[in-house]
C-alpha cells in the first residue's frame, strides 16, 4: 500500500472519539446481526455469546479509550470472530461423528509466567514432527473455502500473511516484543476469543468490567470449545500430540485438566521485575494499537497487581492440588535459555518419550538462531515500585527456585 494510504490510515488515531463513535458504535445485537448477514447463519452454537459479548463491548465503549482506528479495528475483529463462530457451529454439526471420534491424547499445555521463555518454548517442541501445534493462519482462519476439511490451507495462509503484514505496519514495536508470522505457533487465548471468554481482550485494551467479569465467570465452557476446535484442526490428519500456550491458563487450571485430563502442564518461571518490565513493553504496543495510550505509572501498577495475582493461582493450586505433582514440570527462564534441549528432554521424561535426533537437530539450530532469547534482558524502563507485592513475590521465587531482584 502506498506510503500516503498508510499515513491517512495513521492519522485516523486521531480522530475525534465522539465522532468515531457515532459512526462506529459497539453494539451485541448489531455485531450478531451483521455476522448472521454475512453468513446467512443463524445459530452461534455453545457456549452463548451472551453475556460475555455484551459485557465486553460495553466495557469496551465506556472504558478503553478507544481511537478512530482502533474502534475500526475491533469492530472488525468482533465481527470476524462472529460470523467464524457461526461457520464453525454449522461445520461442526454436519461433522458431528467424525470430530467425536477424533481423540487428543496426552497434550501439553505451556503456562507460568508470561514473558518467561514460553513462546520460546512452544516454538522449541513445534520443530519435532511427532508434536503438533495450532498455528496462527489456521486459528485467524479456521474455516475452509469451498466446504473442504480444514487441513486444506488454500488462501488462508495468504489471508493471514496480509493480516499480520497490516499489523507491523500499524504496530511498529510489535516485532521487537512479540514477532508472530502466519507459521508460527499461536496461543490458547486466541482460540478462547471465539467464546468471548478470553484474555485477549484484557491484553489488548484496559476493560476493568470485562476483566472483572471474565475472572468470576466459569471458564469450562471455553476450555470444551478448544477441545473441540483441537478436534476439527486435527480431522483428515495422522494423530499427532498437541502442544499449546498460554500463560493465563494459570487461572483456570482446574477447568484446563478437567476438559483434558491427561494433560501435560509446563509452567515457566522468571524474575517478577524482569516479568514486569517486558510485560509493560508488550502492554504499551498492544494497547496503543487501539486505544490512547495510558500513563506509565498506572500501566505499571496495573502489570504489578497482575503478576502478584498470577503468582498467586500458581503457589494456592501448588498447595490445593498435590496430588497432580506428576502432571507438572516446572522451568526457569535462566535454564531454557542456558540449556534449552536439557528442558525438552526433562518434558520427555515425564511423557515417557523419546526424542529423536532429527527432532534435536532441529530444536538446536532453532536455538542457536534465537539470539533474542540468549539471557538479554529488556530495556531500560523506570524503576518498579512492587508495592505491597515484595513478600509475595520473595514466596513465589522461593517456591520456584528463581532469583528475585527487589529493584530494577
């Protein structure tokens, strides 16, 4: 597109908000409706998108601060996920049989801290054949042209190429935080959009209303549509083991093992400052994607009540749960980027795998050409001030063997 097109489209963050607002108005009747006449669908199928829609767009209305170009790009987004919801309701009633039949043995789940080497790690066991992840093209566009089985990729892969394209060119900061191409593997919160129950939305814009709702609500009805979302990616190829991620699973590892209760949980660990510093980074790209960007003293504080309540979920369902104490293996960011093959072959161990030295082979010159993810600590940034969180994270560090530094 040429540069002119992209500084119009630039300009529009600065549109006046009642002016965009007017024209672009979020609204959950208006939302379905347009996703019922795009499709000629009528049925969402389970779980409802109601009330997780309606709570969402209205905090989205009231709280995010939304931009011109931001109200544009969520409306869409919204949309999407609408009428893919109701394509995947009328594909998945007429494979009903099939997707039953079609069994998820033994998945890893990777969670933990987030901005702790997860992604790092998600990517290390996509490269064996015998692991299988949900790629981003596949989850942006879960829904064949021309009524084929999804393992036909068609234009979809283009499709999202041009998305994610789009999206570095109005997010200039997102490569040096989060870099994601069509190929790469993508996480569970995306697939958890489809309900409306996920932690998207809180990552990408400041909806207090929908984050309080969203950590009350019962999130088992999200975890049964990612099994059987797992299920439709997977018909027409060989059984293979599913790896996915998220570091919000912390939350609701309850509702993640009784969906799949086979599961394999890697939770990673990391300094909390260092945690803080690049989630704030992240934060600031994301947001600023979609809304006026916020003080930085306040982002910070927000980040730091969110990590303490993280650490939190991880320590109480370690003391809750002891008995699940096999289903676990726990890793620092400081050994995955030191050794990252000796934390694969600990994660084989434990499913009694074996892996194979193509597979190594592969792992290790993904590693070696990961130089990001070699011990670089994030930039510079002001000073954290942890609050009343210090004891808390000490007992997290204490926990889970990792340095705690109490000031950046």
């Amino acid at each position: 597109m040429p540069t002119l097109a992209w500084e119009i489209v630039s300009d529009w963050k600065t549109l006046g908000g009642k002016f965009s607002r007017r024209l672009q108005r979020l609204e959950s009747d208006a939302l379905c409706a347009a996703a019922k006449h795009r499709t000629g669908l009528e049925d969402f199928g389970e779980p409802p998108v109601d009330p997780a829609l309606t709570v969402l767009v209205d905090s989205l209305e009231r709280e995010a601060n939304l931009h011109g170009l931001g109200r544009f790009l969520m409306l869409a987004h919204l949309r999407d996920l609408l009428a893919t919801r109701l394509q995947l309701t009328d594909l998945w009633r007429r494979y009903a049989a099939a997707i039953t039949a079609s069994d998820i043995q033994r998945p890893i789940f990777i969670t933990g801290m987030p901005r702790s080497g997860s992604t790092f790690l998600h990517e290390l066991l996509a490269e064996d054949p015998v692991n299988r992840v949900p790629r981003v093209w596949e989850v942006m566009f879960p829904v064949p042209l021309k009524d084929k089985l999804p393992t036909s990729t068609e234009q979809r892969v283009r499709k999202a190429e041009f998305y994610l394209w789009c999206f570095r060119r109005l997010a200039p900061g997102a490569d040096s935080v989060y870099p994601m191409r069509a190929g790469t593997p993508h996480e569970c919160v995306a697939i958890h959009s489809y309900t409306f129950l996920s932690e998207e939305f809180v990552s990408t814009c400041h909806i207090p209303t929908y984050e309080a709702f969203l950590r009350k609500a019962d999130s088992a009805p999200a975890y049964r549509w990612q099994k059987q979302f797992l299920q439709y990616l997977q018909l027409g190829c060989s059984t293979r083991r599913w790896v996915l991620k998220s570091p919000d699973h912390v939350r609701t590892l309850d509702k993640l093992l009784a969906a799949f209760p086979d599961a394999l949980v890697i939770r990673t660990h990391r300094d909390p400052i260092d945690v803080i510093k690049s989630q704030l980074q992240l934060t600031q790209v994301l947001e600023g994607l979609y809304a006026r960007p916020g003080e930085y003293d306040q982002l910070a504080k927000r980040e730091v009540r969110t990590l303490a309540d993280v650490s939190d979920h991880m320590i109480r369902f370690q003391d809750e749960h002891p008995l699940k104490s096999a289903q676990f293996v726990d890793v620092t960011y400081q050994e995955l980027v030191t050794d990252p093959l000796a934390v694969v072959r600990r994660i084989y161990d434990q499913l009694s795998a074996r892996l194979m030295p193509a597979a190594a082979a592969q792992m290790y010159r993904l590693a070696s050409n990961r130089s990001r993810y070699a011990g670089k600590k994030p930039a510079p940034t002001p000073a954290i001030d942890c609050g009343g969180h210090v004891t808390q994270f000490e007992n997290y560090c204490a926990r889970f063997g990792v340095p705690f530094q109490r000031t950046n």
